[in-house]
C-alpha cells in the first residue's frame, strides 16, 4: 500500500512534459540527424485535472502544484488535501473537463468508470487538451481518443495502459498523431521493487507478532 505515489507520479510528469514540449518531435529529428526548432508549452500557469483521487493523486498533486499547475481534483467528494487548488464533483463530468489543458486518469476500473473518458466527455474538453491514462485502458473509449487525436481536437494523449496488453502491432491505436504509449510499465522501478519487499517483509512480521496491517477485505 502506498508504493506507488512517487513513480505513476514521475511518469506522469514525464508524459506531461513530452506532450507540451513535443519530445517525440525532437527524438525523431535527432534520429534523422535534423536541426528542427519549435516553439514548446510550459506546464507553469495550466490547469490539471486528477480523475480518481486516491494514494497516487495525493502523491501527484503537490508535485504539480510545484511545478506551478493549477491541480484540479475530480471525485465525488471534496477533501482538504496538499497540492490541490479546487474539485470539481466527478457527476458532472463534461463540465469539470471543460477547462482542463490536461487531464490524469487515476480512476480504478469498474462497472461505472468503464469508459467514463468516452466521445462525449472528450468533445467537452478544450481544444488542444491533453489525456494521461496511467489507469487501466478500459476507463478510456480508445476509438473516442484515437478521433479526438486525429480530428485535432485533442492536443495529444500518453497510455501506459491500454485495452489489450500487449497492444498488437496491428492496432491502429499504434498510428494516432501526438500520441505516446509506454507499455504499463509506469509503476515499475528498482526503487519500487524494494520499497515493495520491505513493506511484504514488515506485514509479515506484523501478522506474527499478532498485529496486522495494510488489511485489505473484498
């Protein structure tokens, strides 16, 4: 429990920082050895909203709110939590989009998020906004997105995850412009591997000395 804060948190900041500076852009004119020049976007002054505020969102937003963002929480209920600016009530939510120049889907996936980022909610978003998905891939309607990204509406889009792992090279999410895709590998670090064998280690040894913790019951 806990354990992934800091690394869906950097991923997340690396897409956001790609996206605005269009990184993919500069790797391929270094590949073909170009000297290609370009205005970029700063993520200083923009609005982010955070779909799905648990453990990773309270990790995320004051590491935003550093960066200078203005961090939007979109949940069902308002908190008073580091790094958050407002909330918008997650019922509504084309209009808590409406405003957002990025918006990070942290959502879990269940029977009322499954494509909750859907061609309806994604119209509602301002033109040139940009997705992260570092949730799970059913909480997006990829062919709404993979319009969104070629009609230009959207600006761009980062998956680490997406709704069928691994996404088969013939998929024709792989072809959409200004998007990124990393293959569900956000949580995944040398630092996470052992922050996670040292929290298996202490929970063993609670449950022995008779004092249990991170209890989870379905």
């Amino acid at each position: 429990r806990g354990i992934h804060g800091a690394p869906l948190s950097e991923i997340a900041i690396l897409h956001m920082l790609a996206l605005a500076r269009d990184y993919p852009r500069s790797i391929r004119a270094h590949d073909n050895h170009q000297w290609d020049r370009f205005r970029a976007k700063l993520l200083q002054g923009k609005r982010a909203g955070i779909l799905g505020v648990g453990l990773i969102a309270e990790a995320l937003a004051p590491r935003l709110h550093a960066l200078g963002m203005h961090v939007v929480g979109i949940s069902r209920t308002a908190r008073d939590l580091p790094g958050f600016s407002e909330w918008a009530p997650r019922d509504d939510l084309k209009k808590a989009v409406s405003d957002l120049d990025f918006l990070v889907l942290l959502i879990p996936l269940d029977e009322t998020t499954h494509h909750i980022i859907n061609a309806d909610v994604i119209s509602a978003m301002k033109q040139g906004a940009y997705i992260i998905n570092i949730a799970r891939g059913g909480v997006i309607d990829e062919k709404a997105l993979a319009a969104g990204l070629h009609s230009g509406h959207l600006g761009g889009a980062a998956l680490d995850t997406v709704h069928k792992e691994p996404l088969p090279a013939d998929d024709p999410l792989w072809d959409a412009p200004n998007l990124i895709i990393t293959p569900h590998v956000a949580w995944a670090s040398k630092e996470a591997m052992q922050v996670l064998a040292d929290q298996l280690v202490d929970n063993i040894d609670a449950f022995v000395a008779g004092s249990p913790r991170n209890i989870v019951t379905a």
